[in-house]
C-alpha cells in the first residue's frame, strides 16, 4: 500500500509540476520601451489603451511591460535598432529620430500634404504595405504607422507671415520640416522634444515647431506666448511614428496569440492611433488660450501661399529618394491620391 501511495504520490507530482510548467510556458511577458514620459499622451490614449487590448484579448496569457523615458536604456534614435535587436520586444519611435534610414516614410513628412491625422495615418498604412514592408522596414514586424494632428508654430515673438520667419531659431522634429525652415530663413536646430523646454527657457531656440497635444507636457505655453497655425487641412508638418515589434518575436508567438496581434494591428489601429493624438490638440490650444497667449491663425489663402513655397521641398525629397533608386515622383503621387481617398472617405 505505501509503495502504491508513493507511487500515486509521485504520479500527481509529476502531473502537477507538468501543468505547472506548461502554465509558465504560456504567459508571454513583452518589453515595450519607447521615449515620452508616461503622462503625455501617446503612452497614455494609444499605447496603454493597445496594451490593454493585447492582454484582454489574450485572457492574460500575454504580459506587456511598458518602460517609458527610455528606462532601459539607450537613446531615442536606437529604438528601432533595440527592437530589430531583440533588446526589447516592441518598441514605439519616430523614424526622424535616424534621418534617411526610412526614405519612403517621409513622403509623409512632406509640409503642407497631410489633410487631418486620421485620413493620413490610414493612406500611410495602406502605402506602408504595398512599397515599406519588405524595403523600409524589412527587418521588424510593424504593429502601427501613423502621424500626429497638425503641426504648428509656437515662438517668442509672433510669427504672422512668412517674412517674420527670417533668423529665427528653431527646434525641428524631421528632415523636411528643417528643409522649409531654411528656405524661409529660419535656422533648423535638431534635438529631441524633450530638450524642447531647457532649450526654449535658455534662448537656445525662438519656437519650435510641434503640434498642438505635446505642448502641454512640455510647458511650452508657459514658456512662449505666441502660436501659429493654419488653415483647417494645412499642416506645417507631421512626423511619422512606428510601433514595431521584433520580427522573431512575433513569429514565435502561438498562432491564437498571434491572431490577437494581427487584429490589434494594421489600418484601423494605425487610424486610431493617430485620430487619438489629434484628439488631444483642442484641449492643448484651449491651455494656451486660457493662459492668455496669442494663437495666430494663418487664413486659407495664405496658407495656400505658404503650402506653394514649400515646393522646393518637394522636389529635394524626389531628388534624394531617386538617388536612392526609389521611384520619389511617383511614390509622392501615390501618397496624395491615397491621402485624398481617405480623406474623402472613399
């Protein structure tokens, strides 16, 4: 009886250690790491929201771990490179933060072509899969691509027309926002947005050019008093964002895991991401209204004259992207048509 209850015993161990590790084997823990704080808004209405989805879509059997500010590590333009590496396993980054390593994203980037952050996300995705994914972004696995809302002027002395531009010192967020400024004889100044406030603060820079929702958290209201913006459907500028995920990573993933990725994933994501960040421009304007500031609105038909001198702009990015073997005419043709589809809801 002993050697059989020892026997009994030791069965149950086994089975109980035996569930227990296929238990473990199941909850997947992923590392997201990106650069804002926690607070601004894309962590808190894009990132956390999908989180939240990922891991009640999964009942629980996936863990994400969100790291902002850059907490493991690194600086913002070795994102891609950590979650290409494996070092992370998602990671959500601005792909101006390496000029040129994503030429065909910047089609987007171009002043004055997106019309609202929701129709121009969508056209990105849409553009994405048919010419970036097996170029551009080849080596990762993306999750969503998509801009912010409008971008804007915020500076120390008020900027009403082009000609007040001249001299003045600007943070710039890309590649093609520092192509305009030098043409209206502004000076480009690259650094990260969170150097934005010490730079403003210490004289280093006149204004910067950023939409309205990140302005809040960086305090830039309370560090300049004027605001320039345009026309509804003009924008200065718009970044392009990524949210990719270690290609390796997720190809490991059990297929039903899997599955609730991909439907956390593409077009519709891509257009929420960027419909929520756009969200959050009335409420940063109403800040800086309220603060007593100067909000300076370029009419339609100025801001028809400044969209028809960023043209210069247009022609160096064909120029570049062309050296580069890539066919830039007709990718920025494709990406107008494509913007104005969505745009008209077509």
């Amino acid at each position: 009886m002993n050697t059989f209850r020892r026997t009994v015993l030791a069965g149950l161990t086994a089975a109980t250690a035996l569930i227990a590790s296929q238990a473990m084997a199941a909850d997947i823990t992923l590392k997201l790491h990106q650069f804002l704080p926690q607070q601004a808004n894309v962590p808190r209405l894009v990132l956390d929201e999908w989180i939240k989805r990922i891991e009640a879509g999964t009942n629980g059997r996936v863990k994400i771990e969100h790291y902002p500010s850059m907490q493991l590590g690194g600086k913002p333009p070795q994102l891609m490179d950590q979650v290409q590496d494996g070092i992370v396993d998602l990671a959500w980054t601005v792909n101006g933060f390496t000029p040129g390593r994503f030429p065909r994203s910047e089609v987007f980037e171009l002043p004055f072509l997106m019309t609202n952050a929701e129709a121009t996300s969508r056209a990105y995705w849409e553009l994405f899969e048919k010419e970036m994914k097996d170029t551009d972004y080849r080596n990762v696995h993306l999750i969503g691509a998509w801009v912010h809302g409008p971008g804007m002027l915020h500076t120390n002395k008020p900027v009403r027309t082009m000609e007040d531009m001249t001299g003045m010192k600007f943070r710039i967020p890309s590649r093609m926002a520092g192509f305009l400024l030098e043409n209206l004889g502004a000076v480009p100044i690259g650094m990260p947005v969170t150097a934005i406030p010490e730079a403003l603060s210490k004289g280093v820079i006149d204004g910067a050019v950023i939409p309205w929702e990140v302005t809040t958290a960086l305090k830039v209201p309370e560090l300049v008093g004027n605001h320039t913006e345009f026309a509804e459907g003009y924008a200065f500028y718009t970044l392009t964002f990524t949210l990719a995920m270690n290609k390796d990573r997720y190809e490991s993933l059990p297929e039903d895991i899997k599955a609730v990725f991909d439907a956390n994933s593409g077009i519709e994501f891509s257009a929420f991401a960027g419909s929520q960040q756009a969200s959050a421009d009335g409420p940063a304007r109403q800040k800086a209204v309220d603060a007593g500031n100067t909000v300076i609105t370029i009419s339609a038909d100025d801001s028809e004259k400044w969209k028809a001198f960023a043209q210069p702009v247009y022609d160096r990015w064909v120029k570049d992207v062309t050296a580069k073997g890539i066919d830039g005419a007709a990718l920025l043709a494709e990406a107008k048509a494509l913007i104005q589809k969505h745009t008209d809801g077509k």
